[in-house]
C-alpha cells in the first residue's frame, strides 16, 4: 500500500500547531475546510467546507494525545461502507528547539488514486498553515 | 557501508509567498543561504558548465559540482558531490524548479536523483535535511527571519 510523509518545521509552539489541526476557527484561515471533532480516541471527526454543509472528508479519531500526536482514519464519505479503502494520517508534533516545532504528516495505507491528490494536497496545506502561523497570513494560493 | 543501494528520488515541493527572483536569489546568493543552509555559503557564476560549491561555515569544502542547467529565476540544475566523503560518493543531481501559481505564490519542487545507486543511509541522510533547509528558506523570504536550526556536522568529521 502507498504512504505519502511531508515534514515541516514551523515558528510556533507545538500547542500552536495542535491548535491549527483541530481547531475550526484557525484551520479555516488556511485550509479553506474546518476539522470538527472533539478530538478525543473513538470520536467520528469531520473535514467541512466553509459553507458548513459538505463533508469532504470524514473519519475516526484513532489517537489523541495533544499537542504531540493526532492519528485519524480519513476517506471520502461515500467510502465510508468499505473499509478496505481507508487511509490513516498520523500527525507528530514536537519541540524540535525552543521556538520551532516539527511537524510530520505520515498518509498511509493510500489507494493511487487518494496517493495522487494527497501528495499535491500535503505541501500545499502544510506550507499555507506554515505561513499563517509564521506571519499571520496564509500564503493564498486557493 | 551498507550493501542495501538505492537509485529513489528525493522529491520536496514547498509553497513561497514571493515573487520569483527571491526564491532564485535566496538559493544562488550566500548573503541568503548562509542564514537557511546550515551557515553554507555557494559560489558560482551559475552559468551552464560551470563550477559551483557549498563551503561549511569554516570554509571546508562540502559539496562540489556543475551547473548542469540555469534558467533564472525558473531552473536551476547542479551536479551534486559531497566532496569529505572518502572515497568520494557518485554525483547526484539536484534541481529546482520554481513555478507560479498565481496570486504571487511561488512552488518549489526540489527533486535529488541519483543516476547511480548509493547507500539507503545517504538517501535518508538527504530526507532529514532537506525538510529543515527549505522550511528554513520558506521562513527567510516570508518572514525576514530564517529559523536558526541547529548546524550539524558531517558524522566523521571532514577528511580534508
């Protein structure tokens, strides 16, 4: 099965990019979706468009232990009765000096054609939540 | 050494909010480097044919090569060799490529390739650092500020 991993390191603290992955009111401003969940293991979380109404993305919380680690199973909603189709994002954040996190996104379990649009999606997400967090404003690029 | 050899690709694509020049500049120009690569300076006309090198902080030598292909502000392709490796590993190539996405965002795809094979250690030794050189840059050209991550040294030490 196919993975995808992207590092970044970020001027922020890991709770600051915590914060960007789980919640809605700094994930809008570079995700052009919101993550809605209450982020604890067990809970259904979801990728919403700005509109509030399209599910893009939805999945399980699989692991929570904020702010350094977040693994989430992640498919379209019309997958949702096939298991076997899938994936898995794991996300590890920490302190890699004072001032500057790392984080790694790590896809697995891809099926090519999830491969091709997550490997495109990943830096572009990555580097707009980079800019925000660094300067305030997301790099614009949508 | 290793007997498990590798010809994989590195590939990095990070987005840049700036206009094409700076991101060619923050590459070719040590004034910029020196703040994002690991305190490396470059030296080059980087004209085609040429000869480029990345000097460490104190002036030794890290890795030489030749320009293979310049198309400023938009290609830049080098012969790549880690010249304190004894005996010397093969040349890998790595490029840059920076294309506009509209909306004054730039995308930089770093791609590293090896026409011959090398050890699977040297390939993830490349995976770790190029993440942090081009947050770092990312960070400069945004920001004014790079990200002052730590310099590591060669494991070994430089054998010249």
């Amino acid at each position: 099965m196919n993975s995808f991993v992207y590092v970044t390191y970020i001027q922020a603290t890991p709770q600051k990019v915590w914060d960007a992955i789980t919640k809605p009111d700094v994930t809008r401003q570079f995700w052009m979706h919101t993550n809605d969940s209450d982020w604890k293991a067990g809970s259904d979380w979801r990728h919403t468009r700005l509109d509030g109404d399209t599910v893009d993305v939805q999945g399980k919380v699989l692991e929570s232990d904020p702010p350094k680690r977040l693994i989430i199973s992640w498919f379209a909603p019309h997958k949702a009765a096939n298991p076997e189709l899938h994936s898995r994002v794991q996300f590890d954040i920490s302190e890699h000096k004072p001032g500057i996190a790392r984080l790694e996104v790590s896809h697995t379990d891809l099926q090519p054609d999830v491969l091709n649009g997550v490997s495109i999606g990943w830096p572009q997400v990555l580097s707009n939540m980079k800019s925000l967090l660094e300067t305030g404003k997301a790099a614009s690029m949508w | 050494m290793t007997s498990d050899l590798t010809t994989e690709d590195t590939v990095y694509i990070i987005y840049i909010a700036a206009q094409p020049q700076k991101v060619w500049d923050a590459l070719t120009i040590s004034e910029f480097t020196k703040r994002y690569f690991f305190g490396r300076s470059v030296e080059s006309d980087w004209k085609k044919g040429s000869s480029w090198m990345l000097r460490m902080p104190d002036g030794r030598v890290d890795v030489k090569g030749v320009v293979r292909e310049a198309d400023p502000p938009r290609k830049l392709a080098v012969s790549w060799i880690v010249d304190w490796i004894d005996p010397k590993p093969p040349e890998a190539i790595v490029t840059y490529e920076i294309e506009d996405t509209g909306n004054g965002v730039m995308r930089l795809t770093m791609t590293e390739s090896h026409p011959t094979a090398i050890p699977r250690a040297w390939l993830e030794g490349g995976r770790k650092g190029w993440p942090m050189i081009l947050s770092g840059l990312k960070s400069l050209i945004e920001t004014g500020k790079p990200l002052g991550l730590p310099t590591p040294m060669p494991p070994e030490g430089p054998r010249k």
